[in-house]
C-alpha cells in the first residue's frame, strides 16, 4: 500500500502549515486512488531534540522514510523555508529520499516569495534523492485566520497534483 507521509517545518506545533500538508496529502491520497496512511512528523515538536538528541531525529526521518511519497511543508522565513526544517534535514542520511516522490509545499505572505520553494527548498530534497515532479506555493491570504476553521479548497489541491 502506497503511504503518503508529512514532514512540516513550522516553528509552531499544530499550525495552519500543518493542516495544509495534511489535506494536500488528502488530495494526493484522492488522486492516486490509495487511502490516506503514512506517518506524520510536526518538526515543532522535535524542536528541543534538534541539537541535542540525535536518535529522536534519526527515528522520526526513517519513519518518514518508510512512505513512498511525502509532503514537505514549510512556511517561507527570510525568503528561504524555515531553520528547523534545515536543521532536520541536515541529520537525514545521504540518499535518505532517494526514489522517493516528494512534494514541497512553501506559503508565504506574499507572492514575492512564489519561488523561494523552486529556488531553495526543491535542490535540497534532490540533494536528498527526492524526485520532486512539482513544487507548490500557496499565498497564506487562502488559509483561514484559524486552523479550527481550516479548509482549503480539495479540488484546487487536486489541480496542482495532477
């Protein structure tokens, strides 16, 4: 069975970032016909163990090794994706995505940023191994104020998957 799995770089645990990546993965999950199943990683928190424990985040990138694609979610921060996201990252394996097939998911405040994902986040995940068929931006003016209230629109999510 074909898992779907998230890693989400936001600094804050829960956060709309989060919500995105699970109901892109839903559209994904829509798309290639399989049920939505994979593991789940909210980077926030792992934060503390970033620097300090190594084995906490080498057991949450092989979980995520284990799905055959994966959403790697961030928001933008200084016209890049996030340092937490770069620092887990950092500690993967070489060649830990090789044959994989990831999506990045990048949102920022304004459009200016559109190709922060293309420019900085899709070399490293193909540094990684990643086969990155297509990177995603989103405005965060299309996400709700709250993550209670979040709803992104699945068909939209469907048109940039296929």
């Amino acid at each position: 069975m074909t898992q779907i799995g998230v890693l989400v770089g936001n600094p804050r645990p829960a956060s709309r970032m989060l919500q995105a990546a699970l109901t892109l993965r839903e559209a994904l999950a829509s798309t290639l016909g399989v049920p939505v199943d994979g593991p789940v990683v909210d980077a926030a928190t792992l934060a503390s163990a970033v620097f300090t424990d190594a084995d906490t985040i080498k057991a949450a990138l092989a979980a995520l090794g284990e799905a055959e694609v994966l959403v790697v979610a961030t928001p933008t921060y200084k016209a890049a994706y996030t340092g937490l996201l770069k620092a887990v990252l950092d500690q993967a394996p070489s060649g830990w995505l090789r044959g994989k097939v990831v999506v990045p998911l990048q949102i920022a405040a304004s459009d200016k940023h559109a190709l922060a994902v293309e420019v900085h986040l899709r070399p490293v995940l193909t540094e990684l191994g990643a086969l990155v068929p297509q990177a995603l931006f989103l405005n965060e003016a299309s996400l709700p104020a709250h993550v209670t209230d979040f709803e992104l629109e699945a068909d939209v999510l469907k048109a940039l998957v296929r």
